[in-house]
C-alpha cells in the first residue's frame, strides 16, 4: 500500500473543464477539412491560465513523490484550494486590516470547486495515479487564506488518516441493508 502524499502548491488556482472548439482549417484555401463527411475540430482549454497552473502542480507532485510508480488501487484526493480575499471586504484607511461586516466567510464566486478539482485530477494522472478514475472520494473546499494555492493530500482509500474510517461507511439509512 501506498504512503499518503502531502503537498502544497503556490500560486492562483485554475479550473479546467470548459473547452472551446473550433474547425481546423486548410491553410492554402482557408477552408474547413473534411473527414469522412464531417469537419474536423480542436478542442483547447478556455482559460490562459490552466496550462500554467496545471505544471505547477506537475512540479510539486513530482518535487514531493519523486519518480515512484503511480499509486495502485482506489485513492482519495482531499484539495483545500486557498484563494486571496478581494480589497473590498476590508476596510480602508485605520480599518485596511479588518474585515467588513457583511465579508462573506467562504469564497462563493467563481471558479467553481469541481472545475478546480478537475485541473488538480487531470496535473496528477501519470504521477500520482495512472487514471484518474481511480480517485473514489473527493473533498474540495475553497477557502480564503494568506498565500494563494492548493493543499493537496492523495491517500490509499483503505487508509485511516485524520480519524476517517477504515472501511467506507453507509451515507444513508437505507445503504446498511446492501
């Protein structure tokens, strides 16, 4: 069984998840190509910034677990994304280090915490596990915190840590008769 990996990644937390597609495109005519009846298309990443974000936490992945074989088996992936409070929920002038009233306590906005999730799974395939589907439990939390980035822990799923149990428990009632 695997040793649990720990490690924080700095910097500003990038979603993955929305794709923009386009038509490839004959350069010589500036026309569509065609295959097989059908156009043929490109997918790339909406967002400038995921491919950095995505190398850094390669980067520290490989920097933490080294050049190991990939985990083996099911695994959980607890992510604790840290994002920078906006200047408006402080106050201004003798007030500029406290928080306003009405701050919010946990980042609501955007990026969502799936499509965060989803860069982290798609920089750790191939270094912390082959495919991604082996990760059968997730926690993502979005918080605010000092230093922008992520808190990353990757376990065997059989393994206790924090208190969490051995073997999975029933979420609902009607699961303990299965």
């Amino acid at each position: 069984m695997s040793d649990p990996v720990e490690f924080f990644v700095p910097g500003i937390p990038r979603p993955a998840g929305s794709k923009v597609g386009f038509a490839i495109v004959n350069k010589a005519t500036g026309q569509p190509v065609y295959k097989d009846g059908r156009i043929l298309t490109r997918v790339k990443e909406s967002g400038k910034h995921t491919a950095a974000w995505r190398a850094d936490v390669k980067h520290f992945a490989y920097q933490h677990y080294g050049d190991r074989e990939p985990m083996a088996g099911p695994l959980v992936l607890s992510v604790v994304f840290y994002l920078r409070r906006p200047q408006g929920h402080y106050g201004t002038g003798r007030n500029a280090a406290l928080l306003k009233d009405f701050a919010p306590v946990y980042p609501m906005s955007q990026p969502d915490t799936t499509k965060l999730l989803r860069a982290v799974e798609d920089a750790l395939t191939g270094i912390l596990w082959l495919d991604d589907a082996q990760v059968v439990t997730q926690i993502g939390l979005k918080r605010y915190g000092p230093t922008p980035g992520a808190l990353i822990k990757v376990r065997p799923a059989g393994a206790a840590i924090g208190g969490l149990p051995l073997k999975p428990e029933p979420l609902f009632a009607d699961q303990e008769a299965q």
